[in-house]
C-alpha cells in the first residue's frame, strides 16, 4: 500500500496535524486529500446532511493550485493545502452565505471575513459550507431553513447546534476541522454531542468582522476538530488584533507550540461549581462523566477545589434577554433591500419590508425578534434589558472570585446527551440546556469542550474546561493531557 493511500485511509480520524505532516513529507497531495474528503461526502453526506453546499471545482482547482507551491518550494505556511469546512455565517468572498435562512438565499459575499483571510494567508482551503439553526438560533440545528443534519453516532439523533453542521462533517470524516461560531455554547455542545473537541475563544481573541452577527456581545468564533493539538493549530491561525473590529483585543495572536506535552498537571486547581451540579434536569449519565472526569484529574495530583457562583441560577434568563435584544437590532438589516430575498409584491416599501421579513424569517428567529425588542421597548427596558446587564456583572463578578482560587473550571457541557429528533419541542427547555455553556459567554471567558464518555446508547458526552480571560494556553494545556489521560484511563478499564 503506497503511503498516500495509508494516508487516505486514515482521513476518518485524520487530523490537520498528521494531514500536514503528510504533506509536508510528500506522503499525499492537497489534491489527493480534498478529492478523498469529497469521495466521503459523496458517500455519506445523503444520511448526515451537514453541508449546505460544497463546491467541488473550487475546491479542487485550490488544491491543484496549493500543490504547485508547494512543489516550487512556495508553500504559504505548513498548512498551505489543508481543508477546512466553514460555517454558513462566515463570508467568504464570492461564495454564498445564507446563515440556514430563506431570507439570505443568493447572498454573495462581497468580501472575506477576517478569520477566512487569515486561513486563506496560510493556503488554507475553504472546504463547503456547514449547515446551522438559522441565524445560529438553536442548540439542535433543526431550525435550519433548509434540512436537519444528523448527528453521526446515530442519524436518529441531533447534532447539538448552532454549529451542528460542522459538528457532523468532523465527526463523520468528511472534513479534518471547521469553523464554528458560539454565542451562548453552539461550538461546545455540538462538539459534544458529535464526540469532537470544541473551543470558544476568549471574547476578542478572534476578530468578528465578516461574521454575520447574532449578538455581538457574545459571539465568537472557534475552530471543531478531531482533537486539542487541531483546535490549538486553527486557533493560531485564526487569532490576531484586526483593526476592522473594535472589539478584538491587543496581544491576541497565539502560538500553538505554546501546548506541549509537557504540562505540569499536579500544579493545577480545578474548581468544581456546586451549583453545576444541582442544575435541574443533569442526566445521570451526564453526571457520571463529569465525576469521572473529575477523578481523571485528582489522580493526576491536581487540586480539586469547591468554587461559588451564585449568580449563575440567573445565566440564561439574562442570556436570553441580552442576545434577543442583540439580535432584534442586528436581523433589523435584512429588510429585502439590501442583503439576498426580496418579496416585492407592491411596490410599496413598507410592504416589501413586512412580507420579506414575514416570509425570510423562520419561526425560531421571529421569536427571538419579538422578544428582543419587546426587553428593549421604553418601560420595559429598565425591567428587563437592564437587569439582565446588571445580572452580568455579578456572573462576572463570581467568575473573578472563583478564579481567584483555581485555575480552570470543570463542568459538563451539556445537562444531556444527543436525543432524538424532534424530542424538545419546548423551546423554554432547549433555552435552559444551555445552563453550563452561557455564563461562560456572558463573561467572555475561554472554554473547551473535550470527548469524555459515552452514554448508554453509545452517544458520546463532553466535558468542558473553562479558563480565565485569554487564558487559553493553559486551557488548551490541560484539555490536550485530558485527552491522553482518560484514554490511558479507559484502555486501563478494558
Ligand atoms: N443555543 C443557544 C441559542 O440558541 C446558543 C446559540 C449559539 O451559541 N449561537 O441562543
């Protein structure tokens, strides 16, 4: 067997890390390796349904394009001819980007995002567009306008969402990575649900620009992928101060070489927040991974400390006030005129307006509108909008102190595994499965989401790591041993 076909045979775990490795050695061309990746999507992608669209031509002229230079020795960076799968909110220029909503049909991005320029500055290769809950409003990804993907493990299930789309062409060897965005969890707890690894960066240590915004208070872009070392590579690749926005922060290149192996863990404190663990509704199964995981990390020698955060039981009303109001002024751009569909019946303008939006918005999204300008509407405001804000500033508060006394937080991801379609149909309880993941985006901290178990059923359960504020070495440090330890600690179980 040639070494590129041994290669090739691997892509259904393969990493960027070995991808890059071969292509660097010569064992496989970028060609050889987006023309494989395609194969698997021609193959699965009927079940999975996790592209929205993937253009092959594109893709393979890039690849043809990246494999010249590197035979000439003009090789952009290690990573020059790798495939990464973006999300449907990221522009790319000349590609659509309809954010799984009706309204966006045939929107071309004019320009490239940041995170898509710096990928494109290393040759790295955009590789198909993933589905998503329209405008990343949901935690299943079957509020997409278009079709529900399957979570890999058993297409009976969801993804977990709003990233769902790139969850699922991770986890099912379609793609090596992708490109996800997390507003109050949607890069976490569909890596969780898929059983791959997620990161949420620290607020501002991705530049947002040409990410089309959900509440941009909260949103952050972040890199699924098989394992830590990957996340670790794309956030290098991703991160960096970027003048187009204002909110990205000074000092936030990162280097992943900085996550060695030779991290020190019986230095570390965990802080273990009791209130995670009275969270209505926390699945047995759920729970048992995170005690697991707990023991994973005292065996090591690590400190494991009770850490307070009172104000957490607040988290997702506040969440779900801040990010509708957000929301309610961002979505007031796609008026039809502008951006993508345009339902013109009359030519009068109010009208094109009202049935545009009427006809673009699907349910989830029109809820969240609603709601957003009714907390921002003039004697509601102070109620609502502005205790929700105050409400922050104590999570934030509690954050501070717990980190006063620990290094990382451990929690579970999500109070539950993967389930079957269309079992939540209450969206007040999709809303408050997101209990572990929103604090940690109100505050604007970093946090991991790393595959710890599985449930009974085989679905596999996250564990996430949270870091202070730019925390992320350390953070990607620990979820990188994490990794190897519970795989020792589970060979050792067998
Ligand atoms: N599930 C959350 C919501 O629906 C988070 C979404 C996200 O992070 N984009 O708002």
């Amino acid at each position: 067997m040639s070494a590129a076909q041994k290669f090739v045979n691997k892509i259904d775990s393969g990493t960027i890390h070995e991808a890059s490795d071969a292509l660097e050695t010569g064992q496989i061309s970028s060609l050889e390796l987006c023309q494989n990746l395609i194969g698997r999507h021609d193959d699965i992608d009927g079940k999975i349904n996790g592209f929205l669209s993937l253009d092959t031509s594109q893709i393979l002229e890039d690849a043809n394009a990246s494999d010249a230079r590197r035979k000439n020795g003009k090789q952009l960076s290690r990573y020059d001819g790798i495939p990464i799968a973006i999300k449907d909110n990221l522009s790319v220029k000349g590609q659509t980007c309809g954010c799984a909503s009706k309204i966006l049909e045939g929107f071309i991005s004019p320009y490239n995002a940041t995170v898509i320029n710096n990928l494109q500055k290393n040759g790295v290769i955009c590789f198909g567009r993933t589905n998503m809950d329209e405008f990343a409003m949901g935690s299943t990804t079957e509020f997409s306008a278009y079709k529900k993907t399957s979570n890999p493990w058993d297409i009976n299930r969801v993804p977990g969402g709003s990233s769902g789309g790139s969850a699922a062409v991770v986890s099912s060897g379609q793609a090596l990575a992708a490109l996800g965005s997390d507003t109050g969890g949607s890069i976490r707890q569909p890596a969780s649900f898929c059983g791959v690894v997620g990161l949420k960066p620290t607020y501002g240590r991705v530049s947002r620009y040409g990410l089309v915004a959900f509440a941009s208070s909260l949103d952050q872009i972040g890199p699924i992928t098989r394992d830590v070392k990957d996340a670790a590579i794309l956030l290098e690749l991703i991160s960096g101060r970027d003048e187009l926005d204002s909110t990205s922060l000074p000092n936030s290149d990162f280097n992943h070489h900085e996550v060695g192996n030779d991290f020190d863990v019986s230095s570390l404190r965990i802080g273990i927040p009791k209130e995670f663990l009275e969270i209505d509704g926390l699945s047995s199964e759920v729970n048992d991974a995170f005690e697991k995981s707990i023991s994973v990390f005292r065996s090591r020698g690590c400190d494991i400390v009770d850490v307070k955060l009172p104000s957490i039981a607040y988290a997702v009303s506040s969440y779900y006030i801040i990010a509708t109001a957000e929301a309610s002024s961002n979505l007031s751009r796609f008026d039809g005129i502008r951006y993508g569909n345009r339902i013109d019946r009359t030519s009068d303008l109010l009208d094109i307006y009202l049935d545009t939006r009427e006809n673009g918005f699907g349910e989830e999204v029109k809820r969240r509108i609603l709601l957003g300008t009714y907390v921002l509407s003039s004697g509601y405001y102070d109620a609502y909008y502005l205790r929700a804000q105050k409400i922050r500033t104590l999570i934030r508060d509690d954050f501070n102190n717990a980190f006063n006394n620990c290094d990382l937080i451990l929690s579970p991801v999500s109070p539950v595994s993967a389930y079957p379609f269309g079992s939540v149909s209450d969206p007040l309880q999709m809303y408050l499965s997101d209990i572990y993941t929103i604090p940690v985006n109100l505050v604007g901290n970093c946090a991991i989401s790393v595959p710890a178990s599985f449930d009974g059923d085989g679905m596999p359960i996250g564990i996430q790591l949270i870091g202070n504020s730019m925390d992320e070495i350390r953070l990607l440090q620990a979820a990188h041993w994490f990794e190897f330890a519970n795989e020792m600690e589970k060979n050792d179980e067998v």
